[in-house]
C-alpha cells in the first residue's frame, strides 16, 4: 500500500514533556521559522487535488498521514477541520491516520456524522509517561472510535498499559531523536513489548531514538540508523 504524509496546517504549541524537543521546532528554528506560529500551507486540499486526467493525485488505496507537523486537534486549526473533515469523508477509498496527544478535545473536533467513527480514519494517541498514559487513554478508551492505537513515543519511562490494551488496536514504541535526545532504557521498551504479548496486541519498535541504554551501556544512535536499529532488537525473540 503506497503511503503519502499530509499536513493541512504546520506548527503546533508544546503541550506536554514529551514536546520538549520537538523535531517539528527543531526543525523550523534551522531554518529561522517560529514552529509555534500555526497556519494553512498549500497542501490543504492534497487529498481532493487531481491529476489532468481528472484522477485523484493520490490513488485510491493509499495510507495518509494526516498532520505530521501539528497536531490534528490543536485549537488554532479548529476554524478549518471542518473541510479537513470533509475531504476524509470524500476521500472513503483511502485510510487516513490521525496522531494526537489532544485526545481531550476530541469529543468537541469531530464532525456531526461522525457516530461511532469513520471507517477510513485510525486515531492514534501518543503518550510519553506513565502519568501521561494514566490522564490520556482512560478518556480514549471511552470515545467512539472505530480503530484506535496507541503510540509511546518519545518513551521517557516505564509504562504499565496492561489494564489498557483491551481496547488498542496495536502499539507502537519510539525512543526520541535529536541532539538533546533523552534516554530511552531498552528495558522499557521490552516490558511494553511483553504487555502486548501477553494480551495479543500487534507490537511494533519504531525507532531507537538517539540514545539507548541496554546492557548496562548508552548507545548514541545515527538517526539514519535508529529505525533500522530497532527493527534489528528483537530479531532473535519470538514476536
């Protein structure tokens, strides 16, 4: 399945610890933008935009990341996730995937035909912490969602999500990237990964970040290395 990242909006407003070092900011202040400043870019309409032919330019039977530069429920967008609303619904034939850690505002974002969630829409919610994870997903877990995951990344800690995975469609873990990275204990990420076993839940290690303690060592991890690395952790393990 071809995948295509789109974001309607850029920029965003740190929200919680695990936006200290957001790679969206870190990225902007490169080259001497303010990440924080919110706006409309010129992909707002790529899901309904045609080719000359008349075809959709992106073809049906893609995945779309939506909103990977911002946060889908950030408030400063609410004036136009209506017509982003409205684009998904039109666009049935692909499956969109909307990342958030505003998963409190969801009840008050989504469109009236909503019910109990569109069927070409995952929403996943990102936690850090254990104190994030215990504010978070107990209002996920009540909302009307049809495909729901839930994303630790960038993992800060140990997480107990044992009591929360009936209701998760998979999970994914990240350590953090960048040069003001945080640590990331290989040993978290294995208790999550045995949490998910234990209750038959896809488990998938996303990136080691840019530095991994294991075995009693840290790990300063190339960022072109860091997926490939994860994906190199559990090879000798059953998954």
């Amino acid at each position: 399945m071809a995948s295509y990242i789109w974001n309607p909006w850029h920029g965003c407003r740190k929200y919680s610890e695990g936006c200290r070092n957001c790679y969206v900011f870190r990225r902007d202040i490169s080259i001497g933008k303010d990440a924080s400043v919110v706006y409309k870019t010129k992909d707002f309409c790529l899901p309904v935009k045609k080719l000359r032919s008349g075809a959709y330019r992106i073809p049906s039977g893609s995945f779309v990341y939506a909103c990977m530069t911002s946060d889908f429920f950030l408030e400063d967008a609410d004036p136009w996730r209506e017509d982003v609303w409205k684009m998904i619904r039109e666009r049935e034939d692909l499956d969109f995937s909307i990342i958030t850690k505003r998963i409190v505002r969801f009840s008050s974002c989504i469109p009236q035909d909503w019910g109990r969630g569109y069927d070409n829409v995952s929403i996943c919610l990102t936690v850090e912490d254990q104190e994030e994870a215990d504010k978070r997903l107990p209002v996920f877990s009540e909302l009307p969602i049809r495909h729901r995951s839930v994303i630790c990344e960038p993992l800060l800690g140990r997480i107990d999500l044992s009591r929360y995975l009936y209701f998760c469609d998979s999970v994914t873990v990240g350590g953090e990237s960048g040069p003001e990275a945080r640590v990331c204990d290989f040993k978290w990420v294995e208790d999550i990964r045995r949490q998910c076993m234990e209750q038959h839940i896809p488990f998938h290690y996303h990136q080691t970040g840019a530095k991994l303690l294991k075995d009693g060592k840290i790990y300063r991890i190339p960022r072109k290395l860091q997926s490939s690395q994860a994906g190199l952790a559990f090879r000798d393990k059953d998954l």
